[in-house]
C-alpha cells in the first residue's frame, strides 16, 4: 500500500473518530454555540455573518416567542420564507422547538389551503407581506400567523419576533431526538407529494452520515444553492454544515450568472445540487474556467436523482475536484448510499451511507450481487410512515423493509447501481426500458444539455418510447441524427420512436422530472419531425 492512500485512510479515520451524532437539533446548536460562539454559522451575500452564538441566541427567541402564542413541542409550524439566509435560520430554529413544516414559497393559495387543511397547522411563521399567498390561506384556513421582521442590517439570518427570549429556557421547551423535527414532501415527480415525518434523531443522525461520508470539519463552507424546504437541501446541506459546525453561504436562491462571483467571494469547500443546477453551472462556466480551477472547493456533492457521466467528468474538469455521486430520498432522512471520496465508481451511486440496503424480488426475498429488483431500506433513518397516509404506508413498509420503488442492483462490492423508477419502466411489447439508460446514452451527444425519457402510447405495441430533449444553443442536429446516435448505443428496442426537441424540461423542487406531465403532453404526439420542434 502507498505512503499516499496510508495518509487518506488515516486521514478518514482522525476525521471519523472525533465526529459527535447529536441527538437533536437543540443540543447541537447549544454545543456549538458554547464551544465556539464566535464561529461562523450563517453567511450571506452583503451582509454581517451570523455566529453560532447569534444562532443559538435566535433559537431561543424564537422557542420563546413560539410557547407566548401557545405553541408547543409536538406542534406543527409551517415557515415559508424567500430563499435566503432568514430561511436557514427559521427553518432551523422552529425545528428546536417545534415541528418544523417548511413549504415552497412559491405555491398558490389555493395549494397552500389544501396543504394547510391537510397538515393540520398550529401556526404559520412568514415574513410581513400582508398580500401574500399563504397569509390569505392562513386567513381563509383561521390559521395564526407568527409575523417575522427582518434585520437586513444586521447578522444574515436575523429576525425578530413579537417577544424575546429570557436569559434561559428550561431543557423541556425544546424538542427532543424522539420527537419529529420535520414534516416534508416527497418530489411528487409521479404522483402527487406524500407528506413525511422525521424525527430529531433521524435527520439528525442522517446529517452526520453525510458530514462522515464527506469527512466534514468545522473549517468547511458549504455554498448553499438549494431551496430548503425540500430535504436535500435542509438535511444533506444546511444540517450537515451545521452538524460539522462549519459554516453556510445562504444566497437569495440559485442563481448560475452569479455562482462563480459566490466562489470567489466566500470560498466554500463544497456545494451539493441536482443535475439540473450542475448543467446550469457548466452552461454558465464558459467564462469563469481559471476561477473555477482556483476556486476553494474540495468536493462537488450530487444528489435527488441520477446524474450522468458526462456531466460528472466535466464537472470535475471544470472544478479539478471529485463529484460525490449520492443517492437519497425523503423518507429515508435523504442520504441512502453515497461514493467515497477514495474509492469511487463511476455510474454508481456509491455504498449504504445510511440505512441498510437490500435489493428484493416482487415476494420480498433477497437478491444475490449482481441481481436487478426493489432497492429496500431498514434502519433508524427511515420514516415511521407518511403522515395520514395509512395506504400508502401499509403499501411501503413490507415485512420491516421500506420498498424505495426504486430499480436497481448491488455489486460485489456492495456499491448500489441504480437503475431507474419501477414505475416509470416502459413496457414496450414484451420488451423493457429504463428511461435513465436511454438519458444517459442521449446525453453523450454533445450537443444535448437534457432529456427526459417516457412512455407514450402506442396502438400495436403499447408503449413507445419518446424522449424530450433541449439543446445547446445554436446546435444544428435534428431527431432523425439524434435516433441514429442512440441506434448505434442501445439495442433498437430501447431507441426512442419519438424525439421532440423543447425549450425546458418540467421538474418538481427537487430537481426530478415530472415524467407524467410530459407524458400527457406529448402522448397524441404521432409526427417525428427532424428539425427539432415539439409538435
């Protein structure tokens, strides 16, 4: 063994060794705001950071001014907020004494009457914009409104409540590692989101999982480019920089113009994305590659769904650094599986980072190495159960094993390769096909930024394979080339009979594709045009 690989492994180890799970989010904020109170917490673009000892101060506050209004531990508390560091903190901050719900800010209100209805609120935290879409749900609903100000003068992440804290709260204001924490939504990419509870002790010990699987210090900095009120973001980020009590970069949302200027201002160590935001990056990187190339990051971390080769080798061309391939889900407190930084695999999503893994046949039994079935899940990460889902519930968790509904195999070295949705596998004729093996091969032609794959009807066989697809700019390859570039990679059975060149693919807040609306946009689509335009 080399000098060099002895030096990464006992490296992982004195990162390892020295790791605290936390159980719940109070204790972890209160440890960090006493050991370092002066550490950064929360940054912000054009504004002051917020240490941890700001944090926990925050926490306080807000646990307070939550319990004035008769708010209690085992309440649940939507929080929407804009993204930006205000959203960090107040999602954060409710989960230490509360149950945290955070909701997209960008629903109707018709939406968020039906979720509020659903949820079962006991308050609603947004910032004062009285025309709002979700204070007229609240109104309508008889929601109460917790009114937030903020304090963009001050710290990033500061806001104020109607009260403020004592000194001191007694430990049982806080919620504890068996309460939940959270209740988020699934991506919905198939069917509508199911709601799903988390305890402290799960999302918890899921961000630590991923602070192991990423040997995360406190002298990290995490570029924070995700929504939060969807568990990639909130979990595998903001709770995993804060688990390694580093530091977070909470801009007013994503924005791929501005990316390269973020680098280079606050030089974060690593970012976590979908595949969506990755191309967006490469897209936008055509005059920041020097940046790039000096930038601080150590790590890019993928995530949500399955990223491409192509995109992962030039993202780590662009960067000069790895890209962790993961794999996660809601109910599995996000982070499932995930690539060492030492021994990754190309095309896999790495080893169990997590929850145990097993790949099942249709009655349940264990495949062997090697096998395609059911990725099924056990362990102290994973949900109880959707919240008043009893259907769903009884459906997904069979004989201990969470059913994932994913496709997929492990190898010999137990690192987990994954194949795609069973749901979304097209029957044509007798024949099965992965929409993710036809992505992949159709996002090696270099002229192709993204592709969504799915089943459109047909008269003799059943299902047809179609592909949506958008171009770079400027590209000049029409359907019949981009059939014939798949024919010579894929067996004929698996080349899409229908190819439509659109502007945008539709994907949910997580960065999935919504198949089923594509589907039933394009399934009385019968004219495969070269050319390149849906028709």
């Amino acid at each position: 063994m080399s000098n060099i690989i002895k030096e990464l492994r006992n490296s992982t180890a004195r990162r390892s060794a020295g790791r605290r799970v936390f159980p719940c989010i109070r204790d972890l904020l209160a440890d960090h705001a006493q050991n370092a109170p002066e550490r950064h917490a929360i940054l912000a673009p054009e504004r002051l950071p917020m240490t941890y000892g700001a944090l926990w101060t925050q926490a306080k506050a807000v646990v307070f001014g939550l319990r004035n209004i008769g708010v209690r531990r085992t309440d649940r508390v939507a929080v929407v907020f804009p993204d930006g560091p205000e959203a960090a903190v107040a999602t954060i901050t409710v989960a230490a004494g509360a149950i945290c719900v955070p909701l997209d800010p960008g629903f109707t209100c018709d939406e968020y009457q039906r979720y509020f209805g659903e949820l079962h609120l006991a308050a609603l935290m947004t910032h004062a914009d009285l025309n709002s879409a979700c204070r007229r749900a609240a109104r309508i609903r008889g929601v109460p409104v917790i009114d937030v100000s903020m304090r963009p003068n001050e710290a990033a992440g500061a806001f104020s409540l109607a009260d403020r804290a004592p000194q001191g709260l007694p430990d049982d204001e806080f919620a504890s590692g068996a309460d939940d924490a959270f209740i988020l939504m699934t991506s919905g990419s198939t069917s509508r989101p199911k709601t799903v509870p988390l305890t402290h002790a799960s999302v918890c010990l899921s961000a630590g999982n991923v602070g192991a699987a990423l040997e995360l210090e406190a002298r990290d900095r995490l570029l924070s480019v995700l929504p939060l009120f969807h568990g990639h973001g909130l979990i595998s980020g903001l709770l995993a920089a804060l688990a390694a009590g580093s530091s977070i970069v909470c801009p007013a949302g994503f924005d791929a113009r501005a990316f390269f200027g973020w680098l280079t201002e606050f030089q974060p160590t690593w970012y976590t994305a979908v595949p969506a935001i990755h191309r967006a990056i490469l897209e936008a990187a055509d005059c920041h590659k020097q940046r790039a190339l000096r930038s601080s990051l150590r790590l890019v971390r993928s995530a949500s769904t399955s990223l491409s080769s192509e995109v992962l080798e030039r993202l780590e061309a662009l960067f000069g650094v790895p890209v962790i391939d993961t794999y996660g889900m809601t109910e599995a407190a996000t982070q499932i599986a995930a690539n060492p930084l030492q021994r990754r695999k190309r095309g896999s999503v790495g080893r169990p980072a997590g929850p145990e893994i097993a790949i099942l046949d249709s009655a349940g039994r264990r495949l062997p190495f090697g096998k395609r079935g059911e990725i099924a899940l056990r362990g102290p990460t994973i949900t109880r159960g959707y919240d008043n889902d009893a259907a769903a519930t009884t459906s997904a968790f069979q004989d201990s094993w969470f059913r994932t509904g994913d496709l997929g195999y492990l190898d010999a070295d137990r690192y987990l390769f994954i194949v795609g949705r069973i749901k979304e596998i097209i029957h044509k004729g007798g024949q099965k096909v992965a929409p993710a093996e036809v992505e992949g091969a159709l996002l090696s032609h270099p002229d192709v930024i993204e592709v969504a794959v799915f089943a459109v009807p047909h008269e003799r066989l059943g299902a047809d394979v179609a592909a949506a697809i958008v171009l770079r700019q400027d590209a000049n390859v029409g359907a019949y080339t981009l059939r014939d570039f798949v024919r010579s990679r894929l067996a004929g059975f698996k080349v899409p009979g229908l190819i439509l060149i659109v502007p945008e693919i539709p994907k949910g807040a997580g960065g999935k594709i919504k198949r089923n609306e594509l589907a039933g946009r394009f399934s009385k689509t019968c004219l495969l045009q070269d050319g390149g335009e849906a028709v």
